[in-house]
C-alpha cells in the first residue's frame, strides 16, 4: 500500500471543507512507503513473488503508480473516486481492505509505518482489522520463509523478533532499507504498461460508507499558529558588561554566590 502525500514544504489547507488541497501543491510519494516497497521487491527478488501497488486518493496520484511500476512492481491499482474524497483513516483502511479483497488472494501486505500528512498510523492495523488478519507493526527487517514471516520490531526499550504465518499485514519503519531507484527503462515500460483506476462500484463498496460521508472525524475548525517574534541585538566588546547587566535585570542570567 502506498500514497501520494503533498510536499510538507507546500501544505495548502481549504479554509471551507477544512481538508488538503492536494491541486494546489507539489505531490510526492510518502516515503515510508518506499521503504515498505522496496520490503517486498527484495521478497520478490528471492522468489517468485507478484507485487501488486495499491493506493486509494485522486487522479493526479498516477505519477505514484507509475513510479512503484518503474521500481519493479508488477501491477499497479489506483482507488479512485470523487466518493473517497476528504477521508479520515477508518474509511481509507476500509477502501484499501475492500481492495485487496477484491484483488484475490495475497501472502503478505506492506505498508508504511505512517504518511506524513497526517502520520496517525492507523490505516495498515486498520485495514488488517477490515480483513480479519494478523500484523506486524514497526518492522525494521522482513524475511520471508515457507509461509512464514519473521521480523524484526523496533520497540521504545529495544528490539522484538516475531514470526507470523501467512496472510499478514507489515508496516515498515521509514529507512529501514533503501529504496531502489528507478530507471529509464523501467519508467517507458510502465508508462506502456500503466495502471488501473478502481471506482467505488468496482472496489465494492457503497458511497456512504467512503469518504467524507464515512468518516467520524470532522475538522471544524483551523487556525495558523503565530510564531514568536524574535530580535537580534549586535554588541562589540565594550558592551558586553551592560548586555551581562540586561540580562540579569531581566531574569535570563542568575549569579549564584559560593
């Protein structure tokens, strides 16, 4: 699973529906997900696996799926529809898991720890929750044998080894791999190849229960945050006693006394 977040240099909100207005900046693939791609291309590398790309967002996220097809996936599925829009998580997590299942049968689901447009975390154990299967969250290291997947998590007091028969979701800790770049062979062929473009009808699911109408949270309201004005005050040596005075005037600096 993957997704196009916009640029965090570039974040434009909607002062009327409250949500990202993904027209107005630069798109990128959030690059956990990279890392949870490259987890299943290096899978595929060892065997004869079949990694199919699954995202869920808006027509422009086609330069997403071109992309994880010129890194080395086989199949790239887009879920795309105007009733998926202004989606919170539980939505997402089922529009995916409606996808998958809709797929057919699979082995194991990658996905990134978290985007960062919102980084709650909560889609990949949500969509595992929507299918009914076990997961592996914060994994630094995934290996794959006889229907076996073993693990290495990242806890806060250390590191946990787990092995999860098969079908099983993963979230993939962002650089816990490096990516495979793309090449120029691998971007015509994908772009010859191109990927599919899901509605809601074909994902099966029914409108009110997707997007903006099948979501529990509702922003009401924004605000910007005002930064702190700061000002700079250039001394030469001389002044240095008076700025020493200043600051113990004003509380910054204490003498404290033997």
């Amino acid at each position: 699973m993957v997704k196009q977040v916009p640029d965090s240099q570039e974040v434009v909100i909607d002062p009327v529906t409250m949500n990202l207005n993904r027209s107005l900046t630069r798109n990128v693939t959030n690059r956990a997900d990279e890392n949870a791609l490259e987890a299943a291309l290096q899978i595929k590398d060892r065997t004869d696996a079949h990694v199919t790309v699954v995202s869920m967002g808006p027509p422009q996220a086609e330069t997403t799926m071109i992309e994880c097809l010129a890194r080395g996936a086989d199949r790239a599925i887009l879920a795309s529809d105007r009733f998926f829009g202004g989606a919170d998580t539980y939505p997402t997590g089922l529009t995916l898991a409606a996808t998958i299942k809709a797929i057919g049968k699979f082995d194991i689901i990658f996905a990134g720890e978290e985007t960062s447009d919102s980084s709650t975390g909560h889609v990949g154990p949500g969509v595992a929750e929507f299918l009914g299967i076990d997961q592996i969250t914060y994994a630094s290291k995934v290996e794959y044998k006889d229907g076996f997947v073993t693990a290495e998590r990242e806890l806060e007091d250390g590191t946990e080894v787990v092995k999860v028969p098969t079908p099983v979701l993963v979230t993939v800790l962002l650089n816990s791999n490096v990516p495979r770049r793309q090449t120029l062979r691998r971007k015509i062929d994908a772009i010859r190849q191109g990927f599919e473009s899901w509605d809601h009808d074909k994902v099966g699911l029914q409108p009110e229960w997707v997007g903006v109408r099948g979501s529990p949270t509702i922003v009401r309201k924004m605000r910007p945050i005002k930064e702190k004005e700061r000002a700079a005050k250039k001394v030469d040596i001389a002044g240095i006693p008076d700025l020493v005075k200043e600051l113990y005037q004003k509380g910054v600096i204490k003498v404290e006394s033997d």
